[in-house]
C-alpha cells in the first residue's frame, strides 16, 4: 500500500518521530520527496550483517578500500539531503571517486548491494547509481531467490549474470576480489560466497 501525505505539519511530525526512534536509518529522499521503505526482515538484515562482515575481511582489512552497513550516498555537494539513497551495503576502493563526509558519501560507490524486500523500490534506484557512476550493484531477490550482477559498461548499469538454483551460475564481481552464486541449502537457498584468488569460502 502507497500513502502520499500532503499534510506538511504531519509529515514533519512523522519524520520527526522516526528520527526520535532512529527509525530513519534506511529513509531516503529522491529529489525532494521523502521515502520510506518497508521495514527490513531479520532475514534481509542477516545478509546485510554477513556480507558486511565478508567485504571487510577481504576489502577493508587488507586496506582495499572502505565498507560500510548502509550509507547515505548523494550526488549534490550542497543540500545532500534533498537527494539521496542508502544502499544496504557499499564499498569505496582507495582511489575511488566517492567522497566520504560526515553524513554522506559524494558519488557513486565502487560496489554496492541492494537486498530487496516487498514493495521496495530497488529498481527504481539502479539510474540514480549509475548516474553517479556506480561500478557495480549485487541485487538479491527472494520471491523467488535470484542473486543479478550490474557492472558499468559506457556509462549504463548492465546486468552482466544472474544466479539462480537451477543454473548455478557463478557471478564473478570485476570490482571487488569475490564471486557470488545460489546453492541448495536445507531451509532456503543459500549465497555462496568466494575469494577468487585462493578460493576461501563462505556460506550464507
């Protein structure tokens, strides 16, 4: 259900107590309207926390790059806050064009990953990322589960693959050192997660 709330005083009341709550973590604003998104599951949040925890010991512990669980990622330099998005996880490389402030990071991540949930607007937000020169997005589907890989190519987000049960395939990222890909597991599909050097593994 979509509700468009053109009471300004409730509006701000509401965004207000979300603040209060720190229920805006994940609130967004796409030029100038503000968004909120369903409230994550603790399936969603379980795969932001372990993806999190994999980009760091392979990115941001050997001194890749920077992670972060959530960010708010803008492409104004001032008023960041009349737009701006916050991927589930993102990843600046050292030397990437990203600017990381206070509050928010200027352009586009090298790497992101979007966890969609129902009613979300996951794909809306893939031209804003490429507008701001996203290298790469991981969207992760789960009604049905479905890992796709975006790469920048000439300036447009492409889906280079798409994983699933029955293929198998294995998403190799030209961004961060991992592959991604769905494996049976006993409960529901599980990620696969590989260092593609050595092979380490996780699973998810």
């Amino acid at each position: 259900m979509i509700t468009i709330i053109h009471d300004r005083e409730f509006s701000e009341a509401l965004i207000a107590e979300r603040r209060a709550r720190g229920a805006d973590h994940h609130d967004e604003v796409w030029e100038g309207v503000y968004m909120i998104p369903p409230l994550a599951d603790d399936e969603h949040q379980y795969l932001i926390a372990e993806l999190t925890s994999i980009l760091v010991e392979t990115v941001q512990r050997p001194r890749l790059g920077q992670v972060r669980p959530g960010v708010n990622v803008s492409d104004l330099r001032r008023e960041w806050t009349k737009n701006y998005r916050c991927p589930d996880v993102a990843v600046r490389l050292e030397g990437g064009q990203a600017e990381i402030r206070d509050s928010y990071w200027l352009g586009g991540p090298d790497f992101l990953v979007e966890v969609v949930s129902p009613d979300d607007q996951t794909y809306e937000k893939l031209p804003f990322y490429q507008s701001i020169g996203t290298r790469e997005v991981l969207v992760i589907e789960r009604r049905p589960w479905t890992l796709s890989l975006y790469h920048l190519t000439d300036g447009k987000l492409v889906e280079t693959g798409r994983s699933t049960l029955e293929n198998g395939v294995k998403l190799c990222s030209k961004v961060v050192p991992l592959s991604f890909r769905l494996i049976a597991g006993q409960t529901r599909p599980q990620i696969e997660v590989a260092k593609i050097d050595d092979g380490q593994r996780w699973v998810i």
